[in-house]
C-alpha cells in the first residue's frame, strides 16, 4: 500500500511540474519560426468541422468558413510541422454594423488559444478584444509573444490577426 502511495504521489507531482511547463511555454519552435505550443492544427481544424465549418488546405495553409444566417465566419491558419503560427478570422454581418455576441464569443475563442491554460492572461485578453471592439478603431498590441492586430471593427466586416513573434 506504501509503494502504492508512493507511486500516485510520484505521478502528481511530474504532472504538477509538467503542467507547470506548459504555463510558462508560450511558443514553441517550428519550421524556423515561432508557434502556439501543443496544439495541433488538425486538431483545431478537426474540432471546426465537427462545428459544421467547411475546411480546406493549400500547402501548409488551412481555411475553415461557416455561414450562419446573415453572419459569415472564417478563419485561416498558418501551419507549420503541424502547429499554429498564424491565425487570421473574420467575421462578416450582412444586417448589423456592430458587433454581436457571438461575433464578439467566435473572436475570443480564437484569441485565447496561445494562453488557454493560462486563465488570468485569458480573461485579459477577451477584455481587451471587448475594449478594442467598443473603441471601433483598428489596433495593433503585442500581448506577450503574440502581436494581435484588429481590423475593421467599425464595419460588418471584422478581422482579427494573431501571430506568434517571439
């Protein structure tokens, strides 16, 4: 019983440092460049279509776009040895000239994925895209290793751009 305890103790803990790793790892090397660490692209390409997203791919690029009524959603990866360096999404409104919740939700879930296990960075950042989004003025920030630029939130057509750049 001892060792048992031992053994599940051992465990905790190289999962407590792993994990503690992973918190502070946020790029990875790939392909020369710099990525969102741990997560695949055809993972997150997977979970899209699963959503009902049409996805497509051109060399290391991915594209994913879904029409929902008068909204238009689409997303663009830049790919490199099967991780994320670029992300581009757009949301499109056909009868509304601000953004709408979900607009707003399809966004931040994006934005967050370079610090999903980081809730504190997270919260930060979806309050900034809130911010920025309400300002109605294209920006541009570099939020840790990432540089995030906004565009057109003023329009029906939103485009948000993440990129790894350390």
């Amino acid at each position: 019983m001892a060792g048992l305890v031992a053994f599940v103790l051992a465990g905790t803990g190289t999962f407590v440092l792993a994990r503690n790793h992973r918190l502070t790892q946020v790029t990875e090397s790939c392909g020369g460049d710099t990525c969102i660490p741990g997560l695949k692209a055809m993972t997150v390409v997977e979970t899209m279509r699963g959503q009902g997203y049409a996805c497509t791919t051109d060399s290391d690029d991915w594209h994913c776009e879904l029409d929902i009524g008068a909204t238009y959603f689409d997303v663009w990866f830049r790919v490199y040895d099967d991780l994320i360096h670029q992300m581009s999404m757009r949301v499109r409104r056909a009868d509304e000239a601000t953004m709408a919740g979900t607009g707003l939700a399809y966004l931040s879930w994006f934005a967050i994925m370079p610090y999903r296990d980081d809730p504190a960075t997270s919260k930060d950042i979806r309050d900034w895209l809130s911010q920025q989004i309400a300002k109605r003025k294209d920006t541009r920030a570099k939020i840790l290793d990432y540089e995030y630029v906004l565009q057109n939130p003023e329009s029906n057509a939103t485009e948000l751009t993440i990129e790894a750049t350390s």
